[in-house]
C-alpha cells in the first residue's frame, strides 16, 4: 500500500486530516526501516503500514495513523522517542511509547516486572485507549503474518492472542478484530483442525450461499410487508467460534447446524422488536433463546435482540436483530467513539460508557503490589466480573451475579454475618442485588441479623458460601440440642427417669452408640433434629410394654414447635428460609399472601400458599399455623404469564411496565402461538404479595394485553 492510497482511505471518512503528516510519517518510517527484512523475506516496512491500513479500517484519527506507521521505529530502528517528538510532536510521540512499552510486556510471565509491565499498559490503556487500539491492530497484522516463524514461536503467540488480545477486543466490543485473533490463533494453534474447517466450509459452499439467499429474500419480503425497511445479512461463522462450539459440546462438525447466523439492522429500536415480532410470526422460536440485549446491553455496550428460530428444513438459526447504530458499536466497539468525528471531540458520556476502565486506573493506585494487579485485570478480562466500590473508594472485584452477601463477606466476616442489606448509589436495596459495574456498595448491618439457609443460593464466591455453611451448621446443631435436651427431659422425666443422671452415668451415651453416633450429645441434639424419637430412646431404657399409649410422633413435633416458637402453635416467617422453615418450591408463597404450614419430618415446617393444591393433598394431622412476620428480609421469586396480541412493542411495553415498577426481572421467555398471540414468561424479583399485584395490574392495563397470571407449577 503507498502512501496515496493510505492518505485516500484516511481522507474518506477524514475529508480534512493532514495528509502532509501521514505522507511525512510514512516516508520516516520508511527509511528508518530500509534494509530490514521480515522472516518471509518481505521489507519489514510492510507491517507497519499493513498497522496503519488496519487503523485506518477502524477509521480513527491522524495522529493513530500516523502513529500506527512509526509504531515500531523506537523498538526496532535507530530512532529515539526524542527524535520522534521532534519530528511529530508529542501527541504521536506519546502513541508511540504507548504501544513500544506494551510490546516489551511479557504477558505469559507472572514474574513482578512483567506484572509491572501490564499495570503500565493498563494505564497507558486508560490515559489513551489509542494506544491499545494500536496494539491491537499491531497484533491482528502479525497474526496474519505469522506463517514464517517456527511453529513453537507461532504457538507462543498465537496462545498469547487467545489470553490477552482476543479478550481485550472483545472486552473493548470490537468484534471483527477479535474474530480476525481468534481464527488466525487457531490456525497457529490447531493448523489441522483449522484447515479441516476451512474445507469443510468451502465444500458446502455452493448449497450454503443459496440457503442464506433465500433465507434473505424471505425474511426481507416478509419485513418489508410490514413496512419495515432493514438490511439482511447472512454470513457464516468464524472458524474458532465453530471449534470453540465443537469442543463445548463435543460435537463433530456435520453435528454443527447453525454455521450460518443472519442479521437484520433496522432503523429504530421500535422496528427491532417489530421484525423479532415477524421473525417470530413466521418461524418457531426456539425456546429459551430469546435475548434482549437492548434493555439489558453486554458490558462492552453492545445491544442487540438475539433469537434462534426453527428454518424450513427444521434446521436452527440465528438471528439477531439490531439498529444501525448498534451495529456501529458491535462492529467498532470503544473504536467507535474514537474514531475522527469532525469537528466534534468526544463526548464526555462516551468517555463515562467505560467506567469499568477507569475503575481499573483508581483501583490500581490502591494496591501496593502489582502481582495482585495483575491476577485480577487478567481474572477480569478473561471471566465475567463486576467491579465495584466500597465507601472508601476502594474497588473490589467479583464474579458476575455476585450479591451485596458476597461483597459483606468480603469486607470481613463480621459484617458478612450481619448483613441486612446495603445502600448501593446511595439506595437501599435487599441482600438479593446483584453488584454491577460501578455501583458504590454500604452494608448495613443488624446485631440481630443471621445467614440463613436462602443466603446460600444468593452468594457467587467460595468465601461466603463457606462462612454461610459454618454457621447454618452450627445453628442448627445449637438449636438441635437446645430443643432435643428439652423434650428427652420432660419424657424421660415422666417415666420417672432423670436425663442428667442417665447422662452422667454413661446410661445415654450407650443409647448412642447403639444408634452409631459419637456420644449423648450428638443423640439429644439427633432428637432436636427430629431424626430420632424420644420413643426410640425409650425403648433402649426401658421394657417395651412401658411405651404403651406413648404419642404420635406428630403430636411430638407440634409440642415440639410450641417449644420453640412460645405458647401458640404459631410459626413466625420471616421472607427468608430459616433453618426449620422452608417455602413449597411448588407455590414460592409471598410475604402478605395466605400461608399454610407442615411438619414434615426431620425437616421442619414447610410452607405453602393456602391455595396451592399441595395443601389439599397433605395430611391435615401435620398441619400448623403459620404467620408472616413483619418488616421481613429480601426479594422473592414469583412468575408472571402473560398473553398478549403478537404485536410490535409488545415485550418492550411489558418490560418497562415491570421494570417502572421498580421491580427487577431475572428472566424472560417469549413464545409466539398459532393464534397471532405471544405468551410472555417473566421470572421477577418481589418483596411481597402487594407489589406483585400492583406489576400485574399495571401489566393487565397495557394495550394488547390479554391476560396476566401468577405462574406456578
Ligand atoms: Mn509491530
């Protein structure tokens, strides 16, 4: 590529930009790269203007392209970074020395200096994310290059580009740059497996191109029928993310049937869910695959509707529906608020989208060692975390789905143990929030507040999940033999025999054994626990003829809750499971809503909605009365159905009827029916009964709307 052709492509999307710069920079880099040669044997100037070309495909400004020309001329020629400045100033200057200390990085080495070295880039990243735009098409040009070096060399790197560039790109959202990593990786990594998938592809590829233009033609007809005006495109799928979904699920290649995803760009966000509404009309959605990136964006900004319908031969495909916009950001991601706008510099809620970069850089200035930098940026790129703040300023990160029990336990196990919930951003919100980007997070706390059996299903991290379980076991130990010494004394005491004196004579510590426990205490706590009778006891100590008239094991129980819970029968729950109560996972009751109880042996009291028809079928000799105690605990999950028109906007007005209610859905599932009806499926978090009726008369209000129900199996 010559400079005029460089200086023409930058001038298309740049009409203004300095070509007398990128000439000046791409004759500089020329002759401080004469005579060298690549290991192909080609002038090594290629690369660099091979960078630069790439700089200009994610069209960003003069001082990137330039910059992307002399990239290497600090590193690899007599040029230093002063002569640099003097010749380009200090802004390329600085690209320059960004992308030079970047290389020097090696990022396969957990040795402090190298851990040192990625700190560095992250900031550098941070100051100027330029340079890591740089970088990275740095590394996509030698990847396409890489066939010269020895193929221990190829590994290293292309192993390299899967840890730490691909996952850059992909954090940065720019999709056709980590595609190109990726798939170049491959073929470096797994040559054999890569260039069988190439054949593989290329055979098919007569029949494949006809089935995407008729999937078009369709899809476009039926669209523009709606008055709908959208671009449709078909392509099939990059090579690693084929490998990466064979080796997932350990599928061959023939059992790979979605090659080929399809893409609807729209104009507006109301005609997304108008075609999703089409697309759905005319073929059967697979179920569970809906996604609504639009109401929900990645991370990295990107939106789209995915879904996967069934295709006339009974094959999956992929959709994905999105505006233009949106297309923008996935195909350009953070590049596209970078790259040259005229007249216009960035807008600072741009800057602001990647909050999680600048958490990076204020995170860093909190930790002394840089090791311990480096395993959490490298954890961050590489899983799903959240970063958040404490108070203090400090941020922490956790895995994604992480709760405010996570982040309490974190902070110390104390404050795990207490926590009652937390203002995030200043609100107060239940244990059961999820921590995203960004959020400052205060625990509050109670002296009276315990983990309860609940806790363990809301928490991400090993730490909590182990203190949670330490202290659910020694609770239910404590409580066990509190209740069980209790009720052993008043019967042994009835038949005229005295629990301390057994005890102390060794009578009840035999009893155990018999029933292979430890010792007496593990048997009176078996008894609180209701694993082992009192009668069982008795009949170890006594004729059995003595036992005759002895009490249903039932009106044990009922005694035995009467014990705990005072002079009434009455069990007070709270919205959170407790050790001895649990919810009918059949009816998921809410706080405010009728409740019905049952002893169920050795565990408990389970709980149900009055009207659940669990309660019909359960044995009313078991049965307790139950209340809600008031001012309790964290959300609830309930179920909504709802019917409606299959319209345009339909999921949308729902959406933001459920979410305006301040109320927070944990899934969603959509399911056209044959009558042009859809029947929506929400997953909500609630607190209670009230606020749960108030969504679904609200939903129930919406045009369109046919009915709404309270789901339950
Ligand atoms: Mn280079």
């Amino acid at each position: 590529m010559s400079a005029l052709e460089l200086i023409d492509k930058v001038g298309d999307y740049h009409p203004e930009a300095d070509a007398e710069l990128i000439q000046r920079a791409y004759d500089f880099s020329e002759k401080m790269h004469r005579g060298q040669r690549r290991q192909s044997g080609d002038p090594y100037f290629i690369h660099p203007v091979g960078v630069a070309n790439l700089i200009a495909d994610l069209k960003l400004d003069v001082p990137s392209v330039c910059a992307g020309l002399l990239h290497d001329v600090v590193e690899d020629t007599l040029a230093s970074l002063d002569v640099v400045q003097s010749e380009f100033g200090e802004e390329i200057a600085s690209l320059v020395d960004g992308v030079t200390k970047i290389s020097q990085v090696n990022f396969t080495s957990r040795e402090e200096k190298q851990a040192e070295n990625f700190r560095k880039m992250i900031l550098a990243m941070a100051r100027d994310i330029r340079v890591i735009l740089i970088k990275l098409a740095d590394r996509t040009d030698n990847m396409r290059t890489l066939g010269h070096l020895k193929p221990d060399r190829q590994r290293y790197i292309a192993q390299e580009t899967l840890d730490v560039y691909a996952p850059i790109a992909h954090r940065l959202g720019i999709n056709w740059i980590k595609n190109d990593l990726e798939d170049n990786a491959l073929r470096f990594m797994r040559p054999e497996v890569y260039y069988q998938l190439k054949r593989n592809v290329a055979k098919k590829k007569v029949e494949r191109e006809k089935y995407i233009r008729e999937f078009i033609k369709v899809v476009s007809r039926v669209l523009a029928d709606a008055g709908i005006e959208a671009e449709v495109v078909g392509r099939p799928k990059h090579f690693y993310s084929i490998y990466d979904k064979m080796q997932r699920y350990d599928l061959l290649y023939d059992q790979i049937y979605d090659l080929v995803g399809f893409r609807v760009v729209v104009d507006s966000v109301a005609d997304c869910y108008a075609a999703l509404g089409l697309v759905h009309a005319n073929w059967k959605p697979v179920p569970g695959r809906f996604k609504d990136y639009i109401a929900l964006p990645k991370n990295n900004m990107y939106q789209s509707l995915h879904t996967t319908v069934i295709g006339t031969t009974g094959e999956r495909v992929e959709v994905q529906i999105r505006t233009h916009e949106m297309h923008r950001v996935s195909e350009f991601g953070i590049a596209a608020h970078w790259r040259y706008k005229e007249g216009k510099a960035t807008g600072k809620s741009e800057a602001q989208r990647f909050a999680w970069l600048r958490q990076l850089v204020e995170w860093q200035q909190n930790l002394s060692d840089p090791r311990e930098f480096l395993g959490s940026i490298k954890e961050d790129l590489f899983s799903d975390e959240v970063f958040v703040f404490t108070p203090a300023g400090d941020v922490l990160n956790f895995p994604e789905g992480a709760t405010v029990i996570d982040f309490a336990y974190r902070i110390h196990s104390e404050v795990g143990q207490h926590c009652a919930g937390a203002r995030v951003n200043g609100v107060l919100v239940p244990l059961g929030y999820e921590l995203s980007n960004g959020d400052t997070i205060e625990i509050v706390t109670t002296a009276s507040q315990t983990p309860s059996k609940d806790w363990l299903g809301m928490v991400k991290t090993s730490r909590a999940k182990t203190r949670i379980r330490a202290w659910l076991k020694y609770l239910e130990r404590s409580r066990s033999l509190a209740v069980g010494r209790d009720v052993l004394e008043r019967d042994l005491r009835k038949r005229g025999l005295d629990l301390k004196k057994l005890r102390k004579r060794g009578k009840l510590a035999e009893v155990a054994a018999a029933f292979g426990l430890k010792d007496d205490e593990s048997l009176i706590a078996g008894v609180g626990y209701g694993k082992i009778t009192t009668r069982q006891v008795l009949s170890r100590l006594l004729p059995t003829e003595d036992l005759d008239g002895e009490e249903t094991e039932e009106g044990m129980l009922r005694r035995l809750i009467r014990r705990v819970t005072g002079s009434e029968p009455s069990v007070k729950v709270s919205g959170v499971d407790d050790v001895m109560v649990r919810f009918g996972k059949c009816c998921d009751p809410l706080p405010g809503e009728e409740i019905i109880g049952f002893i169920t042996r050795g565990k408990g009291v389970t709980v149900h909605a009055s009207e659940c028809p669990q309660v019909l079928a359960s044995d009313p000799q078991r049965q307790v009365h139950v209340a809600w105690e008031s001012g309790s605990g964290g959300a609830r999950r309930a179920r909504l159905e709802v019917r409606c028109l299959d319209k345009p906007g339909m999921l949308a007005a729902i959406t933001k009827s459920i979410g305006g209610a301040g109320v927070n859905i944990s899934s969603a599932q959509v399911q056209s029916t044959r009558d042009e009806q859809a029947i929506n499926s929400f997953e909500v978090m609630v607190q209670d009964a009230a606020q749960l009726n108030g969504v679904m008369r609200s939903i129930g209000k919406l045009r369109g709307v046919i009915n709404v129900r309270r789901a339950r199996d």
